[in-house]
C-alpha cells in the first residue's frame, strides 16, 4: 500500500505540467576552477536554488538545485557565501564573485521535456518497486551551529546515493546524513570542512 501511494505521489509530481523549479546549473569540476552555466530542472527533493562561492582560497562559485536542508548547512560554514532561494533561476551569481560562470543557456523543446518526463517516471517505479537495495545511512543533523542532535537511521532517497560524515573546524559543529556524491564532494571543496564521503550502508560513522 506504500509502494502504490509513493508511486502515486511520484506520477501526480513528474505529470504535472510546469510545477518543477528551475535553477541556473554550474558546478566546476575542480576548486578554482571555471564551468558552463545551464538551466536545469529540479528533481524530487531539491526545493531550492542555490548560488554559492567559497570566500577563501581556491576561490570557487557553483549553482545548481538543491534541498533547502542542505542549503542551510552551506550557509552555516563561515567561509561559504550562499544564497537560497525558491523561486525560477533565482540564483544568479553575486555581483562581486571572483569567478563567474560562463553563460550558455540551453533551453529544451517540449517534446524534449515529455520524454525527460518519461524516462524519469520509468526511472522512479524501478527505484521504488526495487526491495531492500536503498542505501542506509546515521543522521544527525544538529538545528544550530555548534549544537547537539541524536543520532538515527534514515534510508536514503532519489538521488541520495552516498552518507556523509562532516564537521566545521570553527565554529566546531558536525552532522551525518543522506547526501548525494556531487554535493559530498562540495563540502570536500571547502578548507573549513573536513568531510567523509561513502557508500556503503551505515559507513558515515563521526569522524573523530
């Protein structure tokens, strides 16, 4: 009965026509370095736009969907500028970063956009009729900067397909969780944040 509400959830939001956010997309490939802006539509979970940029050496800016969960940890690091927002390409690069996305917008036709929904459903009813395969992770996500949290179980979502185990060096803070590898290898970008990726059922374990 899950399954069949889930699965009907998942239809109602890949069908329904223009609802999905969009956001500017440029994540360059390595700290420092430059990338290609693109619109991108947001799957499931990724509620916000971010537009981002590392303020101490190497110097780095992406934008790209995200949830707003994981935008708030960006923000909680000291020497990362974020910016959230949950309104179309909203997430427009600060006028002063140091390194700004070139900018090739690719807009899809609407044939194009009915196949991506195609094929995204057929992607989804494989992940949710598929048994046991998600991956588990610990979660411990604390509500303030420095603050404490309990530690649990979750089993990660659409696209979580890694656990993170990270802390701050200053202000000292932590916190374990469902990620996906792209944004885990954001948080390893940062010199603030010392970050362990894995993917591997509960192998985030604190790193000590």
């Amino acid at each position: 009965m899950m399954k069949v509400l889930l699965l009907a959830l998942v239809l109602a939001l890949v069908l329904a026509n223009g609802s999905a956010l969009k956001c500017y997309n440029c994540v360059p490939g390595t700290p420092g370095g430059s990338c290609v802006t693109t619109q991108e539509t947001c799957g499931y979970k990724k509620d916000t736009c971010v537009s981002a940029t590392f303020t101490i050496s190497p110097y780095s800016h992406f934008r790209r969907c995200i949830s707003m969960a994981d935008c708030m940890i960006l923000q909680s690091s000291p020497n990362i500028k974020a910016k959230c927002c949950q309104t179309d390409l909203c997430n427009t690069p600060y006028k002063r970063d140091r390194h700004v996305c070139m900018n090739s917008l690719q807009l899809g036709s609407a044939s194009q956009s009915r196949m991506m929904k195609v094929l995204l459903l057929v992607l989804v009813v494989a992940l949710v009729l598929t048994n046991g395969s998600a991956l588990k992770c610990h979660n411990c996500v604390p509500r303030t900067s420095g603050g404490r949290c309990v530690t649990t179980q979750e089993t990660c979502g659409y696209k979580k397909d890694t656990c993170v185990a990270a802390r701050f060096i200053s202000p000292y803070s932590y916190f374990q969780r469902c990620i996906s590898m792209a944004d885990c290898k954001i948080l390893q970008f940062n010199p603030s944040i010392e970050a362990k990726c894995c993917q591997t059922d509960l192998c985030n374990t604190p790193i000590i």
